[in-house]
C-alpha cells in the first residue's frame, strides 16, 4: 500500500467551503506579471545559456535545458489558467497570452482548453467520458472481461514506461498537432468549434515559421539539440504530474449520475507536497486538490489558499516517493471504492 497523508474518505463538506475559498479566486495583475517575467525570462535565458554552451560540452547544454523545461512547465501553468479564465482579468489578454504560450508549450490554446474542460467536467466519472482528456481506466469487472491482447494493450498503456517515455512524444508532438480528442469518438462528445480548430492550424503555422527561422539561423542540428530535449523534458514531467493527481490508491470514482465534485476535489485529487522551490518550478501543479474545488484559483494564489485554512490540508498528500508508487494502481475496484494493483484480481 502507498503511504501517504490525509483521509481515505473527503472531510465533510462545510456550508460555507465556497465564502472559505472565495477570496483566493481572483486574478490580480502584479502576481500575473511577475510569473509571466519570471517564466518567459527563465526560458528565454535558459535557451541563450544552451546556445552559448553547445561550444563546451553538451553535457552542460542539457543542464541548461532542464531549466529551460522549468520556464516551459511554468508557462504551460499560465497557459493553463488562461484556459480556466483565472490568470488575468480580462478574457482578450487571457487569450492572446494562452496562445503564445501554446507556441512555447506546442500545445494548441483553444483545443486544449476544449480537452482539459472535458477532463473537468468528466472528473470522478465512470460514465463515457472518463477518459478525455485524462488516462485510460478501466474497472476490475471491464479488464476481466476483456481478451488477453486487450488486457495486455491495456497494460502497455498503463505502464511506466509507456507513460512517461511514449506518451509525452506522442501527444506533444503528434495528437495535439491535429483537432481530435484523444479518448473518446466525437461522435460521442461535443465537437470541436471552427475556432477551436483553426486554434491548432494556427498554432501549427506559428511553430513552421518560428522553428523554419531558428532552424535557419542557428542551424538545425544546434537547434534541435536544444529544443527536442528542452521540451521532452517539460513534457514527460507534466505527463507525470497529470498522473498522479488523480490516480492514487484511495482515490475517487462514481457511476454516472453520482458523482460529488466535493469527492472528486477532496478525495480524487491529490496534493503533491513538494519543497517551495520545486512547487514554483512547477507552477504550483501539486495543489490540484484546490484546483478542482475552484477553477479560479490562480496558480500563484494556491500556495497561500491551502495555508490559509486546515479544511483543504486534509486531502490526499503525496510526496515524490508516494507519486511514483501510484504507477502501481491501475484498476478502479468499485467495491472496496479505490485503485487495485494487477496482483490483486489474480
């Protein structure tokens, strides 16, 4: 069993969680400023320091990628909120900053914003969505039922090193460069709009024309040593990340039409409790509980919410050695109400 802290069933739910939170669910514009300058500089420098070492060793360029994946994880944050409206005041500014922030990130602003609502929206679910936007699960009666290559395509996809060594390429570099919704048929879900698509052309485009002129001006090689790894870097810790939020151990899950989003916020989402600096390199991901009860939050707001009141130190908290144990759980067994290893249905 993972250990880790907090209740194995959400506290009760206070009258008065909303008036709680309220007050931390505004965007202000020195906060915003100051993590776009802090984000936009950290990457922009980390990304000069990488040219400028490729003529040392290259083992220094890589040093120099990780912090630039730090800029990229923490613009993606920004990018993040934009899409949640939280970041700043006003929807316009939001907009055009959360699509320069998809060139950075390659990841399309108005489709992904489309993916990640229904990843909220789903959250908890058994229903047909549960997995947009999110990681395949299947219950222990589902997985029994399947045949043996479908269990083992469903073992290759919870595994690891299919996570965290397939995924991030595959998303980031192939999925998101087209409007479809990883998942689930459209058929099923709500459609993407014109502009949603038009969101992942013009992102495609952008990325043509910056990579083309950087490819051209720095040479392809020493460009593509920096920004391949730079980027799969950011990604596979942001696959990690997006993991283990929701896929612990004694996490939550209900039949279609059951779901309580105080259960999915205060059960089936986790706090990653990490050291301050690690969570600002991070854009303040690891409060995902608090994310769930109040899409409004902005990131940097989080840290001071959760210290703000005991109610919201009682979820799920995982640290680094407990997240990656979550790998483990990979079944929703509906009548113990939480995740089953493999070992433990035979």
């Amino acid at each position: 069993m993972i250990a880790y802290t907090g209740n194995m069933l959400a506290p009760a739910v206070p009258s008065d969680w909303k008036q709680r939170i309220r007050p931390f669910a505004q965007a202000r514009y020195g906060p915003a400023v100051r993590q776009m300058l802090s984000s936009f500089g950290l990457w922009i420098g980390a990304w000069m320091l990488a040219w400028h070492s490729l003529s040392v060793h290259y083992a220094l360029t890589l040093l120099c990628c990780i912090a630039g994946a730090i800029g990229i994880m923490r613009i993606f944050s920004i990018q993040h909120d934009c899409g949640h409206g939280s970041f700043l005041p006003q929807r316009w500014q939001r907009d055009l900053l959360g699509f320069i922030c998809g060139i950075v990130t390659i990841t399309p602003y108005q489709c992904w914003r489309k993916i990640h609502a229904t990843h909220h929206r789903e959250a908890g679910n058994l229903g047909v969505g549960r997995s947009v936007g999110d990681f395949p699960l299947l219950t222990v009666d589902e997985y029994l039922a399947r045949s043996p290559f479908q269990r083992w395509q469903y073992r290759l996809l919870r595994h690891p090193l299919f996570v965290l060594g397939i995924v991030p390429f595959m998303l980031f570099f192939v999925i998101q460069r087209l409007p479809i919704l990883p998942g689930m048929p459209l058929t099923q879900v709500a459609k993407f709009s014109v502009a949603e698509r038009y969101s992942v052309h013009a992102t495609n485009l952008a990325l043509i024309v910056l990579w083309s002129l950087m490819g051209s001006l720095l040479g392809w090689q020493a460009f593509l040593s920096i920004q391949i790894p730079m980027l799969m870097l950011a990604s596979t810790a942001g696959v990690f990340l997006f993991f283990v939020q929701h896929q612990f151990e004694h996490t939550y899950w209900a039949e279609e039409g059951q779901v309580d989003p105080w259960q999915v916020a205060m059960q089936g989402s986790s706090y990653l409790k990490l050291p301050r600096w690690l969570q600002w390199s991070i854009g303040h991901t690891g409060y995902h509980h608090l994310h769930h009860l109040s899409v409004r939050i902005p990131n940097y707001r989080l840290p001071a919410c959760h210290a703000a009141d005991p109610l919201w130190q009682q979820a799920p908290t995982l640290d680094l050695k407990a997240a990656w144990g979550t790998f483990a759980y990979t079944l929703w067994d509906p009548h113990q109400r939480k995740l089953v290893r493999f070992e433990d249905i035979g």
